[in-house]
C-alpha cells in the first residue's frame, strides 16, 4: 500500500471526518456500523486509501447520509 494522498482522496476523506463528527461518532462506531475495520476508515480519513464505490456506499449508510453528501464538495476541496 502506498501512502501517497492525492487532493481527491484527502478531500474525501475530510468530508467523512466531518459527517462522522457531526453524527458524534467515533471511527470505530463508524467501522462496526459499516462493517470495515477501524484502521481502513482511519486511511480514508486520512486519504491514505481508494475505497471503492462499495465501501463508499457503506459508509455513506453507516453515516446515514446519501453517497452524493459524501462527494458534493470533492471538486471543490481537491482543486484548493
């Protein structure tokens, strides 16, 4: 695994912290409620992983939010 960050997977993983943290879970309530380990949601979160459209999904029902909250500001955070 590398743990080069691109700008996408920063911002990404900056808007799951964020609804995590709004929603006042921790990331290992967000790993048992979308059925991941702790440690690839922390890899996210710190754009340190590509999750897949799948994984994607999961979190976005884990946080109980649609996937396009999770994605809305992507452009926007990765061209800053």
């Amino acid at each position: 695994m590398t743990s080069q960050r691109s700008a996408a997977h920063a911002a990404f993983g900056a808007q799951v912290r964020a609804v995590r943290l709004r929603r006042g879970l921790s990331q290992d309530d967000l790993a048992a409620r979308s059925g991941l380990h702790r440690t690839y949601v922390g890899g996210i979160e710190r754009g340190e992983r590509n999750p897949s459209l799948t994984n994607i999904t999961r979190l976005a029902e884990a946080l109980g939010v649609p996937v396009a909250e999770l994605v809305r500001r992507l452009d926007e955070r990765a061209s800053a």
